[in-house]
C-alpha cells in the first residue's frame, strides 16, 4: 500500500500536495522565507532526513475542508543528522492552511517527541503557523496541549530548540517557551499572545506586529528569544552552532573536540583591569582571552547586558559562562540579568554542561523599581540556580565581589568546586567610600578636615578588605592566579573535575522561587 502511495507520488499532481502548490511556495519565497522542506533539507546532513507522516491528512469535514487535502498536513516531520548527530526535527508548512496546527498535525509533532525521549535525541523546531487550524476548533487546541505537555516532560531529558520563522501567535508561543532556546528570524518573524488587533481593542494602543513581537522586541525587551538571526539561513547555521556545544540527553556528556595542550599563558589578560576600579572594561576580552579561539557563543547579547552568558569551548570542552559585564551598570545584578543568568545556569546543569563564572560585581541594583519589581524572587532564582547546580562549577573574580552578591555569584558557599581570583579582587560587604563613611561616620564628622579623613579610612578599610587575600586565607578562595595564567589553570581545574559526581537530597523536585 505504502509502496503504491509512493510511487503515485512521482505522478506531479500529488507531488504539487507536498506543499501547499507553488503559488504559495513563491509567496513565501517573496517573503524572504524559505520553505519549510528546504529549511529541513539545509538543517540536516545531506542526504540524512527521513520523513515520517508525509501521507497523513487532516480528518476535517467541516467548512468543505473534505475537498482541501494537502499530504502531511502542514508540517514535515522526521529524523536525520546534523554533524552527525541524531536529531529529530518539525518544520511547520506556512503554505499549507497557513501552516496552522490541526489534530493530525499535533499528533505528527507529537511522535517525533515522543520518539526523542524514547531515544534521547534533541528536537528542533522550525515553527511558522497562524495558530490553531481554525476550522478544526477544539481539537486544534487539544493538539496545543498535547505539545505544551510533551515540551514539559521533555524539559531536562532531552535538548529542544526552537527558531521562530514566521508567525507564532495566541496560545501558539507556549511551546517554544517551555524549550530550551528560541532564535527568531529578523523582519520575517513574531510571537506574541494577543496581536496587534486585540491590543488596539483592549488598550487602544496602536502597534504593529514587528513593535509589539518582532525579534527586536523579543531579544531586547521580553527577553523571550535567546537568539536572532538575520534571516533563514543564518537561523539554520546558528541552530547548528548552538546545538554543537550540547550532549545529546542528559545522561551523556558533550563530545570533546580534540586539543593538543600546548603554551596556554594569554598575556593580552594581562592588561584588560584598569588602574582605577571605577573604570569599567569589556568583560568579552577576559572571555576571549580564556577559551579557545572564536569558541564563544553569546546567548541573550542584547537583553540585561549587565550580565553575559553564553556557551564556550575550553582545551575543547563545552562550557557555560556567566560574567557580569561592568561596561553595562557597573555589572550590577537586577531583575532581568539574575532571570537571564538563572536559566541558563540550570540549562547547563540539566545537560552536564560545566559553569565557569567571571565576578566582578558591586552588588544589588538599588530602587524602588527593583524592590517593587521583586528583585528579592528574582535574585533568589540565581542564587537557587547555582546552589542547586552539581556540574563541575568554577568561578574566577577579576574585580568586585561586593556584599550579598559575592555570595550569589557561585562563591565558595554555595557550592563552588574552585575558586579562583586575580590579585585585583576585592572581596567585602561593599566599596571602600561606603563602608567607610557607614562605620566611621562619627569618627569623619568630628575631624578638623572630614573629607580628609573619609580618604584616610576609605584607604584603611582598602588595605584591609580590598584584595582577595583575606578570602583566601579562609579558604574561601583556592589560589590568587596571575591574569595571564588564567586560561591555564582553568583547564587543568576543568580536567581535575571532569568526573565530578555530586547528588541533591532526594525530593520530588524542589520549589524555586518563580
Ligand atoms: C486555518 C489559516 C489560519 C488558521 C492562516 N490560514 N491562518 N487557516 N487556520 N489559523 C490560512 C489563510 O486562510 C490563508 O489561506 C493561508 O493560511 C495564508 O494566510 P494569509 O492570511 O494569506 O497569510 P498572511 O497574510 O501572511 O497572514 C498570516 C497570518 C494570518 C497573520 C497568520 O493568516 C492570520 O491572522 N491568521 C489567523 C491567525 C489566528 O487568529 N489564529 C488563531 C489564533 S488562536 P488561503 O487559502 O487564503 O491561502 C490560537 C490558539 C492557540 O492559535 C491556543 C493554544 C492553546
């Protein structure tokens, strides 16, 4: 029978049904998109896919939809390779019915989870749909919810990206928010619950669909989308560099790119701190200038830049990084970088990928905006994340390590397996002036000169704290390294805890603070 419906489909008529007939295939391409099989065709290794439900149809009967058959109902499923690697992919057919999800639709995507968990292999997404097949009503939304329900038991097991390509609206963004990554396509592509429409009827404001969901939006407002890519290709190349620095489940580790270790001391470290420690500096070089040449993959680089996350390779090991930047508010935590860091701190520790963190921090960011904001819930999240965490976590202060956050930034305490710091470190409660004028306020306001003496004890209190070597002496701290000899010492740490095992208190699961 299979046999049969196969070779029908060398007769052209049917073939034209494999998509959506080539007037809409050419509006798509007028569009800038390309289609959904030539997504998949230049995601996997050539030759690699597999279709599976190319013949399945829509059961509708409503609304004449008997006589709309289109051969794989709006979205292509399979299997195939990249690099290699077994990867299970969907791409939603925008040419067909508006690429929008129908039961059978749902239940195709559905089976490609499924057989993701069952054989541990990452899913990728390529999503470009009007919603719910309005037609089907109900069961549209039911297919909905057997995805959202999928994407949450899969969270953890196995790696699920999703690249927005098109149109993702209503109820529709909920499965891309539950996956693990979202790239969107600039200009060709939006997400939002409610469109423009609904808005202007509710608030009366008027928007267009780019303000309110574009990728703009998203990658530096929402913060919703993790990366953007300049059209379909660069989506496509980004997936597969992003995918490269994960295992494939999490039972398994990230493969690791041969390195032969040779002269690892990067003198341009060297140089990077400036004389004054109120000056700021590009926390990118001091990345840069530690991981392997051109590893560094930014995540979220256009949202709560005050922190900087990303995937890297070290001596050909997968890592995460997690800097503050204090060229971005001094590298200050607030709400949305502690959101930012904390999810991607548990996405490495859900795939066993270990955590380098760069500390140079001078603590909360203060206001009412913040409070008000729950910047309490909210910095809770990174210190939960990094607590929680059993990969092998190291972390290296280049600077600042003030107050409440020197503990959250993956001190020591929290469960740190080694901590490094340059002789530039400063680990206190706050800033010299600060501290001084707190504790030796009445001292300052009865001296014959108060400002000079505020320089006097602001330079005892430096003397004192601002330097890593009273941590270190408590062990808080493992060695103070020369800048130039980070790299170095970071990979033989990596290397010494390569087979690190730790475990957590038995538990349902524990209840972070959301
Ligand atoms: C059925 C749909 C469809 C849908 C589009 N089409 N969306 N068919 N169900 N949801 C069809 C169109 O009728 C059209 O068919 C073809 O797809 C292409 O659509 P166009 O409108 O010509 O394309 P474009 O101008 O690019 O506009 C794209 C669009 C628009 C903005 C997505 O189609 C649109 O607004 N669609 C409806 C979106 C929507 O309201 N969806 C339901 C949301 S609620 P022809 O034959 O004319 O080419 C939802 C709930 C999910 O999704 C809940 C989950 C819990």
């Amino acid at each position: 029978m299979l046999e049969k419906n196969l070779n029908k489909l060398q007769d052209k008529k049917l073939k034209a049904l494999l998509g959506g007939g080539e007037s809409r295939i050419a509006k798509q391409h007028q569009k800038g998109k390309l289609t959904a099989r030539e997504r998949v065709h230049f995601l996997m290794d050539e030759g690699s896919f597999e279709e599976i439900g190319m013949l399945v149809t829509h059961r509708t009967t409503d609304f004449g939809m008997e006589k709309q058959i289109f051969l794989g109902d709006g979205v292509v499923t399979g299997y195939g390779t990249v690099d290699g690697r077994l990867i299970y992919v969907f791409a939603q057919d925008f040419t067909v019915f508006g690429g929008s999800l129908s039961e059978t639709h749902a239940e195709k995507i559905c089976k490609i989870m499924d057989l993701a968990m069952q054989n541990g292999a990452p899913v990728i997404g390529l999503n470009d749909s009007g919603g719910a097949r309005i037609q089907e009503g109900v069961r549209s939304l039911g297919g909905y919810a057997d995805i959202f329900l999928r994407n949450t038991l899969a969270s953890g097991v196995v790696p699920q990206i999703s690249a927005i390509m098109g149109p993702c609206a209503g109820g529709a963004v909920y499965s891309p928010a539950i996956t693990d990554f979202i790239l969107m396509v600039q200009d060709t592509s939006y997400m939002f619950v409610t469109g423009p429409n609904v808005v202007k009827t509710v608030t009366n404001e008027e928007v267009s669909s780019e303000e309110l969901g574009g990728a703009s939006a998203h990658s530096t407002k929402s913060g919703v989308t993790h990366v953007t890519a300049a059209n379909d290709m660069d989506c496509i190349n980004k997936i597969k560099q992003l995918i490269s620095y994960m295992p494939q489940n999490c039972e398994e580790k990230t493969k690791r790119l041969p390195y032969e270790i040779g002269e690892e001391y990067r003198e341009q470290l060297s140089d990077i701190i400036p004389d004054s420690s109120n000056q700021p500096y590009e926390m990118k070089e001091v990345i840069e200038g530690i991981v392997d040449e051109a590893s560094f993959f930014e995540i979220h680089p256009d949202y709560a830049e005050n922190i900087v996350v990303g995937f890297a390779r070290l001596a050909g090991r997968s890592i995460g990084i997690v800097a503050n930047q204090p060229m971005n508010m001094a590298g200050v935590l607030d709400v949305n970088s502690s959101k930012k860091a904390a999810r991607f701190v548990r996405f490495c520790d859900c795939f066993n990928i270990p955590l380098l963190v760069l500390v140079d921090v001078p603590g909360f960011l203060p206001g009412t905006d913040q409070e008000w904001n729950a910047i309490i819930t909210n910095g809770a999240k990174l210190l939960y994340a990094f607590s929680e965490a059993t990969v092998p976590r190291i972390t290296l202060i280049t600077r600042k390590a003030y107050g409440g956050a020197y503990d959250v930034m993956n001190s020591k305490h929290i469960g740190a397996d080694m901590n490094f710091a340059w002789p530039s470190a400063e680990i206190a409660v706050m800033g010299a002036k600060g501290a001084s004028e707190i504790i030796f306020r009445k001292e300052i306001k009865e001296a014959a000169n108060p400002e000079e003496k505020l320089k006097e004890k602001e330079a005892e209190y430096a003397d004192k704290f601002a330097h890593p070597y009273r941590a270190a002496a408590r062990g808080f701290i493992d060695e103070v390294i020369l800048p130039k000899d980070s790299r170095r010492k970071l990979i033989k740490a990596f290397a010494m805890l390569e087979n690190k095992v730790a475990k957590l208190p038995k538990k349902k699961h524990g209840n972070m603070p959301l």
